[in-house]
C-alpha cells in the first residue's frame, strides 16, 4: 500500500504501556486538546493507566509516563465551505448549526447517549477519548437500564484467564501482546475497540469500513478507528508494545452529514474536542469500525 507523506508527527502518537498485569495495553492513541493528567480505571483495581503529562516521570508502581504529539494534519480546522462548492473530501466544513439527526436508533441506550449529548453543554470536555466515549456509553446504559454494563456480561466472554469483565476491557481499550494473553481473545474482535467489545457482548452488530461509509451508522454508535490500516492490522495479530506506535481514536457517531444530492460525504461524532469541530470523512482514517447497539 502507498502511503502519503504526512507532516512530521503524524505517525506518533500516545505511547501507552500498562504495567502489573501479564501484557501490555495498546489503547487507542487520541490526543485531546490540552495537555491532561488522567487515570483510567480497567478490569482490576489494580490495573490502571495514567495519562500524564508530556516529560514526565514514573512515580508510582502503577503510574507510567506517556507523551503524544499534536497531530497538526488531522487536528486543523477548516475553513467554512458550503457543501456544494467542496471540491475535496477533507477539506469538508461544520456549519455552526444544531446537529440534525436523521435515523432513531433502534437501541434506547444509543437513543440516550444521542440525546445526552445534544443537551450537553459541554460538548468537549477534554481528556481522553477513550475515557469520554466509555463514559458517555456507560452513564446512558445505567440510564436506561437501571445498573452497569457490566452485570450484563455473558459468562461466555470470560476465558481461564480472564473474567468476562476483563476480557471486554482488554478488547474494549484495543489491547495487544504477542504472548497467549491477547491471542486467546476471539481474532474477529481484537483492534475493534469497543465496538469489537461490544458486539461480542452480543449487544449490537458490527459495521465495518464499507458499511459506514454506506450509511449503515445508527447515531449513538460507538466506533473505533485506525489510520493506517498496516497498524490495525498488527494490534489484531498482536504485538509488541514497545515496538509499536499505533494511531486510532475512540468517539461516538451522532449522524451523517450528507450534500444536496443526499451523498454521505462526512460524519458528525462526539468525542473530548480532538475532531468533533468538524465531520469526519474517508480520508481521515483507513480503518472504520462501528457497533450498532441493539440494547
């Protein structure tokens, strides 16, 4: 595959690794737009990550360093177009306007996380994806059905290593090691992120590149994405953490922007402020992976 020659920084992303449990996290790199210090709790207690900010030092036994660059090419904002006179996909315009969703999802918990984030306002709140994406599904599933997402597991995800709990956190944050660890996770799940998490929970169905580009989105999907698919591909696999650098990004879809012939030409999502100013189009990434919730 020929790859286009990107601004220096482009391809570095957030370098995570997770120390006290048996193989490293590959959590989907996206940077919000200031620099954050944050903790991210996963399956155990003590399995944690620390987001700190850049230079800085490990001071605890579960506290890491990690630095990220600015993305300058996928983080730019564009200038006000109308959708008519566009003559290339990435340089497609927001307009400043209410979000007008076109599809009622058939899920009420992707109906919540919709609505919750329209009548936010806060609408970027900074911080991790992975943790705003998480949270924004979270609080709309307690919402709706009255406890965690996680009294819902199947037992059938749990494995003699892991707990159900454990398993969906590994493939929801995109975790990947060469050891048996990630590989006893279900291959057609692993690089999803939490849409593979999810549908493996039986709670949706999966969307892949050719179906999100289809229009086969229900707003308050939840999906992941890769920009190089070469990355996605080694996460699946798995890999060696110190050895890889990927680039993806975790957010919610909320609807297709679409021009005057009712082409799709880019998608509205929420996420912590990285890239929800304005749509995303194909280019973008070259990996695209959503669920569809169906709880």
């Amino acid at each position: 595959m020929t790859r286009i020659l990107l601004p220096i920084g482009l391809r570095k992303f957030c370098k995570w690794f997770i120390g006290n449990i048996t193989f490293g996290f590959v959590l989907v790199g996206c940077a919000s737009k200031q620099n954050i210090q944050q903790r991210i709790t996963l399956a155990a207690p003590e399995e944690k990550v620390m987001l700190e900010r850049p230079n800085s030092h490990r001071t605890r036994s579960n506290t890491w360093s990690y630095v990220f660059d600015d993305h300058d090419y996928i983080n730019l904002p564009l200038n006000v177009t109308p959708l008519n006179a566009i003559s290339t996909l990435d340089s497609l315009a927001q307009k400043d306007k209410a979000v007008s969703v076109d599809v009622t999802p058939k899920s009420l918990v992707a109906q919540r996380i919709v609505e919750n984030y329209l009548k936010s306002e806060n609408k970027e709140p900074t911080g991790h994806c992975l943790t705003v994406s998480k949270t924004r599904f979270e609080k709309a599933y307690k919402e709706i059905h009255g406890h965690s997402v996680y009294q819902d597991l199947p037992e059938y995800m749990g494995t003699k290593r892991y707990t159900p709990k454990q398993v969906y956190n590994l493939l929801y944050v995109s975790a990947s090691d060469t050891k048996r660890g990630w590989r006893s996770l279900p291959e057609a799940y692993r690089g999803k992120g939490n849409a593979g998490a999810v549908a493996y929970a039986g709670m949706g169905t999966l969307v892949d590149t050719k179906g999100v580009w289809a229009g086969e989105l229900q707003p308050g999907a939840l999906m992941q994405v890769w920009r190089f698919k070469d990355d996605y591909e080694k996460v699946v696999k798995g890999a060696d953490v110190k050895k890889l650098d990927p680039y993806g990004h975790s957010f919610i879809f909320i609807a297709y922007v679409r021009n005057e012939k009712n082409e799709i030409e880019g998608l509205k999502i929420a996420d912590q402020g990285f890239q929800s100013y304005r749509p995303l189009v194909p280019r973008d990434y070259e990996v695209w992976w959503g669920v569809n919730l169906s709880i």
